[in-house]
C-alpha cells in the first residue's frame, strides 16, 4: 500500500528552536561588540579631525589679527585702554573689575563676529561715559543676549560639557608658568624653576604666577590675563616650535565654568574666564574627580590651579595643539615633559622639537 504523503502547500515548516533562536541572538551581541568599538573609534576620529579644523580656523583668525595690529590679540585685558588694545597697570585703574575680554573678544572681527564686537566695544573703555556696559563682565551681565558663544569653532566637539554655557573649548598658552592655588598642593612647582630645583638649564628662570605681568618680556608664553603685547617677533624660538592655544575641557578647568548667573567670570568673553589661559606646567589630560570637596583631595580639586589649568582634551591619548605658525598638530600625553616645556615656552633659547 503506498505511503501518504500530504500535499507540498500542506507540509508544517519547522521553525527555529529556543536554543538556536538563543544562539543566533548571542552572535549578534557579539557582533554588536565588535563593531561598536570602531564605530566609536570613528566618530571620536571625525571629532578629532574637526577640532584640528577648528584651530586651524583660530589660527587663521589670529594671524590676521597680527597683520592688521601688529602683535597677538591681548590674552585679557584689564584697565584703561590707551587706544592701542593695551592696557595700564591696575595702580591707574584702581583694580581687576575693569576687564576688557579675552583674545576671543578681540578676535571677534577676524570670527567673522565684527558686529558683535562693535556692541561690546572694548576700546572705549578709556572713557567710562562713552563705553555703555563699563567692563566686558558688566556688558554680559546687562546683556544676556552677548552670552551665547560666538562661533561653533570655539567648540570641541568632543568636549561633553553643556553647550549652551558660555564657555570654549580651547585655551591660550601660557607657557611654563605655574598657578599657584588654595591647597598648598603643586606637584609641578619644580618645573618653575628648573635650576633652582636642580633639573638644569632649561633656558628660563622663575616669571610671575600665572603670567601676571605687564611687560612682555616676564611672560614665557602666549597669552596672559593682563594683555602684555605679543608679537611674531618676540617668538625667538620659531613659530613652528611654540605652542600658541591647545584643547581644554570646561568641567576640569574652574575658571572655565565658575560663572555667577549674570554674565559674570568664566564666560567666553572674560579675561579671568574662559579662553586665558592653560599651563604647560601641568601635564597633559591630568584630570581629576570634579565631585572633589574643597582641596579635599588637593590633587583631584578642580579648584586647585597648579593641577587643574593644564591642556587637556576627550581625544585618546593626547591633546590638539595650534602652533604660532598657524599648524596643528596632536601632542601625545607621553611626550617628555622638559620637552614640553619648551615647546610651550617662546624665548628659552632651547632646541625642542615633537616626537
């Protein structure tokens, strides 16, 4: 008797068990954590690739600034304006709250921002009646419309921090200067005073905390908070050899982000905030707990600035650095720390060149 056999439409497909339904599941997890790394590793390059634009765009800004005025655009400027973008010493203004902004703010024409600078306009400043707000402080305090970051390359886009805060992402140099601050704790006070500490010539001798000085010859670096004149010139190491603004994260550095509400310290525009300035002292990506309580521990407190006013970025292993040249190169957190220090330095009389 011949065997039944059902019509083809009719037969029961057999479907996946649990276990091999459980297995395939497990092989797209793996596949998923395969590839998730490289995903990540190609966005994080893309980011890379975009902030290194975006310094070159800064560089670009303040070249043209030097064609135009002669010198680097002032790290910070307090005090009475001569006319010149410079500044008197403090003994003439009767203090720090006169500020005049940041090398951003005098930037802002060269950002493509030359409206906005009219309305802060920093220059008449020598004549209080003339200038609206009085300071660049009170004019982002008045004026909450000036508070908003003026152009998107002076964002990172690996920096997390909150967009919509009026900060940078980037920060003047410096130099090799240190910044003492209120826990008694610098690990890198040594690097000051090389000699001294028995590290050997390294081209330069002790120079004011901070930068803080008002003749260019006591500034090791770029930038300062006071606005001593910079120029090409005065960059006797080379251009190519001197580090002129590098990659810094708002949340590690206080001065970055201690904004009171009002348009106050640590905006972009300020020139005790954001933009001036970060330290070669301090190595490379050191970051800390930002929920450290204060000097508690000394060396995780952002508050602390011989350890939180350092370069440092979210790209792996290192930091994007603009050079007076106008070139950008990526600076690893291993490089040789005496090397550094040259390179940050613009008139140690040393030969430094990157790894």
């Amino acid at each position: 008797m011949p065997k039944f056999s059902p019509p083809k439409n009719q037969r029961r497909e057999r479907g996946f068990t649990l276990i091999e339904l459980l297995v395939v599941i497990a092989i797209i997890a793996i596949l998923i954590g395969l590839l998730l790394p490289a995903v990540q590793k190609v966005r994080e390059a893309a980011a890379r690739m975009k902030c290194q634009n975006n310094l070159k765009q800064i560089g670009l800004a303040l070249h043209n600034y030097h064609d135009v005025k002669g010198r680097f655009p002032p790290g910070g400027a307090m005090g009475v304006s001569t006319g010149a973008e410079y500044t008197t010493p403090p003994s003439v203004d009767g203090g720090w709250q006169y500020d005049q902004g940041t090398w951003i703010v005098w930037s802002l024409p060269y950002f493509e921002q030359d409206n906005l600078f009219k309305i802060i306009n920093p220059r008449n400043n020598s004549d209080r009646t003339a200038f609206p707000y009085g300071s660049v402080g009170t004019a982002l305090k008045n004026d909450a419309s000036l508070r908003p970051t003026p152009s998107k390359i002076l964002r990172c886009p690996s920096d997390d921090y909150d967009i919509n805060f009026p900060t940078v992402s980037y920060a003047g140099s410096i130099g090799p200067q240190c910044a003492p601050g209120p826990c008694g704790f610098d690990p890198n006070q040594k690097y000051c005073q090389p000699k001294t500490a028995g590290l050997g010539d390294w081209g330069y001798d002790w120079s004011p905390d901070h930068g803080n000085a008002w003749d260019a010859p006591n500034i090791r670096g770029m930038f300062n908070r006071l606005g001593a004149p910079i120029t090409m010139a005065s960059v006797t190491d080379g251009l190519s050899n001197t580090i002129l603004v590098g990659d810094q994260l708002p949340s590690f550095h206080d001065h970055f982000t201690n904004y009171d509400g009002n348009g106050g310290q640590a905006t972009w525009a300020h020139f005790n905030g954001a933009g001036t300035g970060a330290s070669t002292i301090v190595p490379i990506n050191w970051k800390f707990d930002q929920s450290a309580g204060w000097c508690s521990p000394a060396d995780k407190f952002r508050g602390n600035w011989n350890v939180s006013w350092g370069f440092k970025s979210n790209h792996s292993g290192g930091v994007n650095f603009l050079f007076g040249d106008g070139s950008v190169r990526f600076v690893t957190q291993s490089i040789d720390h005496r090397t550094y220090q040259l390179l940050g330095c613009r008139n140690d009389g040393q030969p430094a060149n990157l790894p």
